[in-house]
C-alpha cells in the first residue's frame, strides 16, 4: 500500500513537468499549441521568446 501511495504522488508531482515541457522536437509549434492550448499558455509563460508564443492564439 506504501508503495502505491508514493508512486501516486511521484507520477502526480513529474506530470506537470512532462505537460509543460513545450512542443516536441519536430512537431509543428502553433499545431501543438492548438491541440495543447493550456500547456501552450504554461509553456509560454516560461518562454516568452519563442516565435509560438508571439502568436495571438497562444496569449
């Protein structure tokens, strides 16, 4: 049962990580803002220079 517990709570604090991690390598950024657009907003929070996040969709 200790076991479950913390590998719930491990999985639960790396998700937000994984999420706002931006568009992966390779993958077109303004469609990966439109399918993720609440980790496209996280994302360009912390990286206000990328050419995505100049876009008015990702504001």
């Amino acid at each position: 049962m200790r076991l479950i517990f913390t590998a719930l709570i491990t999985s639960m604090l790396a998700a937000p990580a994984a999420v706002a991690g931006g568009p992966p390598e390779g993958e077109d950024p303004a469609a990966w803002c439109e399918a993720n657009s609440d980790a496209c907003v996280t994302w360009c929070e912390s990286n206000p220079e990328a050419e995505i996040c100049k876009e008015p969709e990702c504001d």
